[in-house]
C-alpha cells in the first residue's frame, strides 16, 4: 500500500529489526516527532518577510536534504519527514505542480535528484504558467485524484504566496475547483503570506484572498490591501470580507510594506481598505497587530478594542483627537509592548497618556518627526518616566522618522535642536532596562552621562546612542569618548551591543586598569563607533581590548562621514 504524499518512485524503507517484546523508537510517538524537529526546526522553515536572503535559502534546502535522508532511513519517520516537508511552501508553484498544472517552459533553477514532491523548489521564475488556457488548465485539474492531493495540502501550515503565482486563469481554475464556502485546497493553514506587490498587479489578484482564509490561520502576513471597483466586483469584494470574517483563531495581522519600493508614499493609499478589513476580522483573539500604513480613526477605535492585544506597532495612525476612542477602562487592557511611528511628539505624548496600560508596559518605541520646539524631547522623556513602571519597562527606542528621505541640509526655519543630559534624566530611573535606543537628534551627551546611564541599568544588553541626521554630523554632536566604554563595562556586565557617537579620540587616551571581574565568559560584546573623521586606529582597539577583554568586534564608520565631508 503506498503512502500519501510519498514519490512512487521513492521505495518504502522497512522498519528497523528489533527482538519481539523489546520496545524501539516507533513504539513511541513522541520521540520520533522529537527527532524530526530536531532534524528540521520549524522556525527555520517559516520566512514572513517581503524576500528570502540566498543563505535562507541555502539553509532550508539544508534541512529539506535532511528530511529527505531521515524518510529513507526508516519507514516510522516517514510520515512524520513528509510532514517536516510540507510544513511551509514557499510557492503556490508547487500546488499547481500538485495539481497537473503543466508548465509554459522549464524553470530556471533544479535541484538534480530531487522529486517535487519531497522536495519543493524554491526559485519561482517568472511567468511560469503564463499562456495556458483556462479550458487546458481545467482539464488537467478534472482527471486528478483528490484523495493523493488533499493528503499532501493537508499538511502544509504555512503558504507564502508571490504575486507571480497567480494569472487570470489560475485564479479562475481555483475558484471553479474550490470555491469561497466549499471544501479547502488547504484546509490546516495556520500561516498566510500574501507576498503581492502593487508591482504584481495587486489590486485584482486581492481577489482570490478568499481562497485561502479560514479559521485555522493564526498569523496573517499582507504586503499590499489595495482595491479598486475597476479591478474587484462587489461581490468578490464582500467574499474576501467573509472569509476574513471566519478567521477566528487569528492571533497576528501583519500589513507591511512591499518589495523595494518606498512604502511611504503609499501610506494613505489604501487607509479605507484597511478599514474595512480590520473591522471584517474577529477581534477577539488578536496578540499582534503591526501596520505600516495609516490607520483611518474608525480602524484605530476597533484595535483599541482587542482584548488581547499584547503588541502594538503603528504609523501615523494619530492624526486625530484620542479623544475619539472609547473610554480608556475599555480600551488597549492587555498592551504591553507599543511602537508608534511617524508621528508629531505632541501626539507620541498623547497617546502614553492615554494608555490606561501603560504602567504594565516592557516596551516603548517612538519614532517621531523632527523636533520643532526646543523641550519636546525633554518632554516626551518625561511623559515615559511619569507614565511606565520602572519595575515593568525593559526597552526604550527613541529616534527621527519622517515620511520622506531626509535633505542634506535642515529646511527653511528648522534649525538642529541639541537634546542635553538633563533631557534625558528622568529615564535613569528604569533600573530594569535592558535595552536603550536613542537615534536621529544632535545629542550634546559626555561621559558622565553614560557612566550615570550604566549604573541605573546594571541588567543592560543592548545601549545605541547615535545621531542620524545629515545635516546634525560633526564634531559637535557629540562630547562622549572612549573613557564612556570603560564605565559601561564595569557596571554593565550583560553587555552584548554598544553602537555610540563619539568625539574624536587622541594619544592621550589610555585604557583604565581593570580591577572589576564578571568572570571569563561575560560581556563578548560588539562595539560599533560612529566617529567624525576618525579612522580606527590601534589607540581605539587597544583601548576597547583593554576594558573588554572578550570583544567579539569592533567596528568604526568613519569613512562614510569623511566621504560626506569630502563631498
């Protein structure tokens, strides 16, 4: 009897020998499901992102091989490697292959010795099944054996799919085969990746989304929400609407930008759909929620909403009153980790106030727009200190972003607005602190101000202090030097990243004595020095040997400032 999902090609391995009565490894489940995952990780199988690198790629064609020799190895690991290589597939190209969809020519990249089936290739060349007709693709699809296919799609957990994939016909063939309502080509789907760019045609293909929802999806991952009438009819507009509707085991919604184009400048683009698609999902379950688009206020009233929200990463999504969500003891109860981005510190500040949580949160990220009056980062300092709990915060992340590249020199009226030591005080209190970002203003910090910082943060991980705007570079943004590094390793023995905007150093500068110990395996940190016309030199790396001991790197950025001051 052959196995579902199992090459006919490929022969069964017999089940290892063993004395009767003895009990072996398939005799118990759980440890053969152990050997597998350990084998092929599912973490490691799974890519959320808009591209996989080629080492990803190179990695999980590793594991694949591994699954592939651990089938062949014994027949009680077979079900459980087919599993491990159906869990994520990384194109619809190979449920098209599943179902007799023939090919338009050859793809350009194959792995010799590997059957499809086992083994589903990762490079989607473009316009693979570009010029077969809908009556072609049909009739291949009418003679298969539903039984053989559903043993395999049934599988599969997480489904990324490229903009590629899809062409009228394909679509029209699904919709026919499995349509909205009706028996799942999928029906286990815990992941969904809709990596479709407004470069792949986007707006019509947002149609066939129907497809793949259910209430079996956990995570939802879409790189692009737009629609237009032109594109999608009414009724497949409110198909798509249903079946997110039906998602109600869904846990992360993700909207992200897509491919390399810029997404700011389509970040108002399609608010109404976003809308209408966060108002469709069941609210109920949501622990995630990152968006990278802008919120419409009705949109912003229903996530305040989630229950079970947990982490909450937005853009612009404030430009009206919080005075237009729900009264606070119902809104944003379980929060704990918040990024707002894009947005004024006036309304930053507005929005911490608001939060009813905000003393149980571990983690606060700000990206706001350029300073425009001289305290308001000083405040925006103050608003956290006086709103977050020293005992609950671990993270703090403060840097400029704006909506558009940055010019080379301050626009008209704007002038650079230092942020000082006393701007940044009332954050010493969160002793818990293991990680501090702070980016994008002139910092007029020194090294007390580090040495204070890395006595109230003994449990730090991970300190960036730098100054990002291109017009802010120079010497003056700066008065920390190399003396800063020697505080933070004597009082920060879990350090791991330091990344500082130092003043320029000299010959006079000598490494302390170290006469502090936090044994042989502490602190392997990376140490990255952003330094104004300064080459790293043997007086820098002798100085961070000197009170690192178990440096793993050092690196200085020198050259592209001077290439910046040349210019």
């Amino acid at each position: 009897m052959s196995t579902p999902g199992l090459p006919r090609t490929l022969r069964r391995p017999s089940s290892s020998i063993s004395t009767p009565g003895t009990p072996t490894v398939g005799d118990i489940p759980e440890l053969v499901g152990a050997i597998v995952r350990f084998v092929a990780p599912r973490e490691l199988l799974i890519d959320t992102q808009w591209s996989i690198t080629p080492e990803r790629l190179v990695q999980k064609r590793a594991i694949r091989r591994d699954l592939y020799a651990l089938l062949n190895t014994s027949g009680i690991f077979v079900q459980h490697a087919l599993d491990g290589l159906w869990y994520s597939v990384e194109s619809l190209r190979v449920i098209f292959n599943l179902l007799g969809v023939p090919k338009s020519h050859s793809p350009s990249v194959v792995v010799p010795g590997h059957n499809w089936v086992m083994l589903p290739e990762l490079h989607i060349p473009e316009d693979l099944y570009s010029g077969l007709s809908l009556e072609v693709i049909k009739e291949y699809v009418s003679a298969l054996d539903m039984n053989f296919i559903m043993s395999c799609t049934r599988r599969i957990r997480c489904l990324r799919i490229d903009g590629r994939d899809l062409t009228v016909n394909l679509i029209d063939v699904l919709f026919h085969f499995f349509p909205p309502g009706s028996t799942r080509l999928i029906p286990n789907l815990h992941i969904l990746v809709w990596r479709i760019g407004v470069e792949q045609h986007a707006c019509w293909k947002f149609r066939s989304l129907s497809l793949f929802l259910s209430d079996t999806i956990q995570k939802l991952h879409i790189f692009h929400v737009g629609w237009c009438e032109r594109c999608v009819k009414p009724h497949e507009r409110r198909q798509v609407l249903h079946g997110l509707s039906t998602m109600t085991s869904l846990q992360e919604l993700h909207f992200m930008p897509w491919g390399h184009f810029h997404y700011y400048s389509y970040m108002d683009l399609h608010s109404p759909n976003l809308t209408n698609i966060i108002s469709a999902i069941p609210q109920g379950e949501i622990r995630v929620l990152r968006c990278q688009f802008s919120l419409q206020d009705g949109a912003m009233k229903r996530v305040s909403m989630m229950p079970k929200l947990r982490v909450l990463d937005i853009n612009s999504s404030l430009e009206g009153s919080v005075a237009l969500f729900p009264p606070p003891a119902a809104t944003f109860r379980a929060l704990e980790d918040v990024a707002i981005d894009l947005m004024n510190i006036p309304q930053c500040i507005a929005f911490l106030e608001f939060l009813p949580s905000a003393s149980q949160l571990t983690s606060v990220k700000i990206g706001h727009k350029i300073p425009a009056q001289e305290n308001q980062v000083a405040d925006l300092c103050l608003c956290i200190a006086n709103t977050c709990s020293p005992a609950t915060l671990h993270c703090i992340a403060i840097k400029v972003s704006e909506n558009r590249p940055l010019p080379p020199s301050p626009p008209l009226g704007l002038l650079p607005i230092p942020v000082t030591t006393t701007s940044v005080a009332p954050l010493l209190a969160f002793g818990s602190l293991t990680i501090f970002h702070f980016a994008g203003c002139v910092i007029d910090w020194d090294d007390q101000l580090i040495r204070d910082m890395a006595q109230a943060w003994p449990s730090l991980i991970n300190l960036t202090v730098r100054a990002d705007l291109p017009w802010q570079t120079g010497p003056q943004t700066s008065q920390i030097t190399l003396f800063s590094l020697a505080s933070l390793a004597e009082f920060c023995p879990h350090l791991e990243y330091v990344n500082l905007a130092m003043h320029s150093w000299s010959q006079r500068y000598k490494a302390p004595v170290r006469d502090w110990d936090h044994g042989n395996t502490a602190q392997r940190v990376t140490v990255f020095m952003r330094v104004w016309m300064q080459q790293l030199d043997n007086i820098a790396i002798r100085f961070v040997q000197g009170v690192f001991p178990n440096v793993q790197q050092i690196n200085c950025d020198w050259e592209d400032w001077k290439e910046e001051d040349e210019e």
